[in-house]
C-alpha cells in the first residue's frame, strides 16, 4: 500500500515536469540520473516523515492509554528480521518507483498518469496473489513442483520478492541466508533496470511524441491528436 | 571556445547531421538556418549532450563535451515551457538555484532583466496569467540570469512582434557584450542579419554554406539591384549582364546581375533617360541568399 501511494505521487511529478514542456530544460540543467534519484530520495524522506509520525502517535497513545503495544512489538519482533523488513522496504519502494518513472517518461499529457501506476500494481498485485500460494500450509508439503518453479522464478522479479520475504521470514519458512540471497540478487536487479530507466527517462523527457499505443488509449486528447 | 569537428548524427538510415564542423568563439554569435527538419535541433541536442554524434567530436576548450559542461549552458528549447501555476519569482529563483545562484543575487537579476525586457506584469503573478510573448521573455531570463558560457537559443523570434523581437535582440547583444558564446536557429533572416556574425545554412542534414556573414555576401557579389521611377521594363530585358528581373505592380525593379560589372551598363542605361530616384545595386539579402541555396541544393 506504502508503494501504490508513493509510485502515484512520482508519477505525478514527471508527468508535470512533461505536460510543462520543462523536460529539455531540466536535463541541461539537472542531468537525468540526478533528477532521478532526487524524486526517489524525497518520497524517501516522505517516508520517513510518515514513519515518524505513526511511532510519535502510537508513543502519545501508549502514554496515555497505558498501552505496551509498541514495546512489546517491537521486543518481540527479532531485531534481525526489523533490519531485514527496513532493507526489504528500501528495495521494494526503489524499484516500484523506478519502474513507475520508466513508464511515466512516455506520458504527454496529465490523463494518462493511469498508465504509467497501472503495471506498477499488477506486479505488486502479483506478488499478494504469489504471497496467498507461499504461505498456504500446502505449499511446502505439496509436490506441486512446476508451481513451486514457477514461484520461485518469479520471486527474484523485485518488488515481488521484496513483498513476500518479509512474511516468509517471520514464518520461518525461508533461512535469513535465502532472504538475504534474494535482497541482493534483487539490487543487482534494480541496478541494472535504474541505469536503463536513466536512459528512458532522459529520452522520455526530450520526446515530444508518444510511441506507445498502450498511452495513447489512455488519453482522449492524445487519441485526436494523433489520429 | 566551442568546436564540432567533422560531426554526424544519424537516426536508422535518416541522416540528420552530416559532415558538421563550426567554432563559436567568446563573444560570438553563430546562426544555424535551415528548413524544418535541416537539423539545427538534432545539432544543439548533441551539443547538449542529450545524445552523442555518431562521428566527430564536440569539444568545449579543446575537452570532449560531456553532460558536467552543461551548467554552463543556458538553453531555449523551441518548445516553451514553464510551471503555469508557479509565480515567475518562485520559478526562476529555482533554475537560478539549480545552477548554484543564491535566492538574493537571483532576485536582483531577476528584476534587471524584467525591466530590461520590459516584462509586463510582476515577480510574484503567475505563468498562467502572461502573454506568450511575456512567457518567452520569462523563458530567456532563465537562460540569462546565471550569465552562461554558452546560449543556445532554438527559434527564438518565433511568436514574437517586431517590438519584442527587437527586446530580444538587444538582450542578447547585452550578453555577446559579455563574452557570452551564442549559438541560435531561426527562420527570420532579418534577425540573423541584426545578430550573426557567422552562419550555418543546413539542407537535409548537410552543410550547404557557412562563413562569416561579411565573407558570404562577398562571395556572392553586389549581384543585386533595384530600380525605382524606370517605366519601361522591355528595354532592360535585351540588356547584356541581366540574368532575371521583376517588377511588382509597378513599383520597384529587381534585377539579378550575371557579374557586378554588369552595374555599370545598366546604370548607364536607366540613368540615360533623365532623373531616377532609387539605384541600388547591393549584395543579396540573407533571405536571398538562403532561398538560392535550398534551390540549388534541392
């Protein structure tokens, strides 16, 4: 849910940085990379903010209310498992932002910010429908062995993996060694996806057409204009 | 200084860029013209760094050109654009910050050049709510008040009147004055006539004539003449020396000479019949010039 209200709200932006016809001026004055990692560090700040808030409000809460809530989540939960989740989440948000600002490069016109969250939900939709079969009790002891490729498979696709490893952990299904595998094989993944979204993003933002058709059927506007 | 050297750019077979060379100089203005599609845009985007030439190179101080040059830079693109809701305070003092200026200095700059400009409205209203040829003004103070190295203006005149075109002219002057390294394209011939001290004429991609203005209207001789008060256009058609000549409505007669010394016989002749208030035998205009090339070149 963190992801899906962040990716729209990166949308947002580079869909104004586009529909201003700022982009030329922007990337010689900003280079793309910059520009890039400037967006993702500001909702990363967002969060922050957001995190603060939720811990200062359950503090007031727990004070007042003589609630241990809080405290006992947090002694209960084991501290290697809190580091993990805080990484997990770094990645997942890195990568459903990158893929979002990949798509949102192509958009012209301010309707079309649908299409660039939309792909960004279907993965992470993915990953809850993938997270109901890892976590069914039959999933381990079945021998359903081409599903069980298959989830694998699709696991190192961030940010699926990135959804489900943190359940799987505090299940105890998967060792920290797997968990950790899977973090790093995801950022050498998100790597190299950022560098190539650098480079779409900075052709996205000198563009003035829109190649996709998917875009296209997005927006009325751009429908007649390019009739 | 900036230097291409020998630069090409091609999209799949499409030649946009072909064979490329020019300097700009300190304190030099260089003109690319050219048709739509010549390849003016795809030329500022490589010097831009946007995308790199094919083959040549872009220097800046005899250093490849690369993207850490571009803060340098300030830029126009053809297409004008700016954060409509934001005031033009809010928003020049952001480019101004993006290129390292402080909020006070930028301020003060910003308001030399809206009156230089003669910018109608205030700092604090909106984008939304100027004229397009304000917002272009708006458009050209960004790229102005960090005093850049390089300015490369894309259709600058276009959507401008007379008056505000003349604005622009002196603001750029102001800034060659400067020592600024201006590179600009446009469509309008008298502009580049007021501001150009070398030119670039692009057809299809390829470089069909470029030099110094003075050199280019040398190179082409004192071929032109116009003729006011001389009636009878028949007798000058069987004149020696006259490649082509038209008259409109009854007004002036233009003439293209084959040679300048060809003047001379025609002067003769026309001031033979008595009094002739225009005789004016000159080097053809830019526009001239450009028309002749695209022919040629066709």
């Amino acid at each position: 849910m963190v992801c899906l209200s962040y990716v729209s709200i990166i949308a947002s932006s580079v869909a104004t940085d586009k529909t201003s016809k700022l982009g030329e001026i922007l990337i010689v004055m900003v280079d793309a990379k910059e520009q890039l990692f400037g967006k993702i560090m500001s909702i990363y700040l967002l969060l922050g903010g957001q995190m603060l808030i939720y811990l200062l409000f359950f503090k007031i809460y727990g004070e007042s209310t003589g609630s241990r809530f809080l405290i006992e989540l947090f002694a209960k939960t084991p501290s290697w498992l809190l580091v993990y989740v805080v990484l997990d989440t770094i990645v997942a948000i890195f990568i459903s932002l990158i893929w979002t600002t990949e798509f949102a490069s192509y958009i012209n016109d301010e309707s079309q910010i649908p299409a660039a969250i939309i792909p960004v939900m279907l993965l992470i939709g993915t990953g809850a429908v993938v997270a109901i079969f890892f976590n069914s009790p039959v999933y381990f002891s079945s021998g359903i062995s081409t599903m069980r490729v298959y989830i694998n498979v699709i696991l190192v696709v961030p940010p699926i993996g990135s959804l489900l490893f943190p359940t799987l952990l505090a299940e105890k299904s998967v060792t920290y060694w797997e968990a950790l595998l899977n973090l790093v094989l995801e950022l050498l993944i998100t790597t190299a996806i950022f560098r190539k979204s650098v480079k779409q993003y900075r052709e996205g933002m000198l563009s003035k057409k829109i190649g996709s058709p998917m875009f296209r059927a997005f927006s009325m506007n751009s429908r007649e204009k390019y009739k | 200084m900036l230097e291409l050297n020998s630069v090409r750019k091609r999209f799949k077979r499409f030649a946009a860029v072909e064979n490329l060379s020019f300097k700009v100089k300190e304190g030099e203005i260089v003109s690319l013209i050219g048709q739509n599609g010549a390849g003016k845009s795809t030329t500022f985007h490589m010097i831009l760094d946007f995308f790199q030439p094919d083959k040549g190179q872009i220097l800046w101080d005899s250093q490849v050109m690369d993207w850490r040059f571009r803060r340098k830079i300030g830029y126009m693109p053809e297409e004008r654009g700016l954060y409509q809701k934001e005031s033009i305070k809010e928003q020049l003092i952001f480019f101004a910050a993006l290129h390292g200026m402080k909020k006070r200095e930028a301020e003060k700059i910003l308001m030399y050049w809206m009156e230089k400009l003669n910018v109608v409205g205030k700092p604090s209203d909106k984008v939304e709510s100027l004229s397009k040829g304000n917002a272009q003004k708006i458009q050209l103070i960004a790229c102005l008040m960090f005093s850049p190295k390089l300015l490369i203006l894309d259709e600058p005149f276009s959507g401008l009147d007379p008056v505000n075109a003349d604005l622009l002219i002196e603001a750029i002057l102001e800034a060659k004055a400067r020592g600024t390294m201006i590179i600009f394209s446009t469509h309008n011939m008298v502009n580049v006539e007021k501001l150009a001290d070398y030119i670039i004429m692009l057809s299809h991609g390829e470089t069909v004539l470029q030099g110094y203005v003075d050199d280019v209207y040398k190179e082409f001789g004192r071929l032109s003449v116009e003729v006011e008060g001389y009636s009878d256009i028949s007798k000058l058609k069987t004149l020696p020396g006259i490649e082509r000549l038209n008259q409109d409505n009854n007004g002036p007669i233009h003439i293209r000479l084959q040679s300048e010394s060809d003047g001379k016989l025609l002067f003769n002749k026309v001031t033979s019949e008595g009094y002739l208030p225009v005789f004016n035998q000159h080097y053809p205009s830019l526009e001239e010039i450009f028309k002749y090339e695209v022919e040629v070149n066709r």
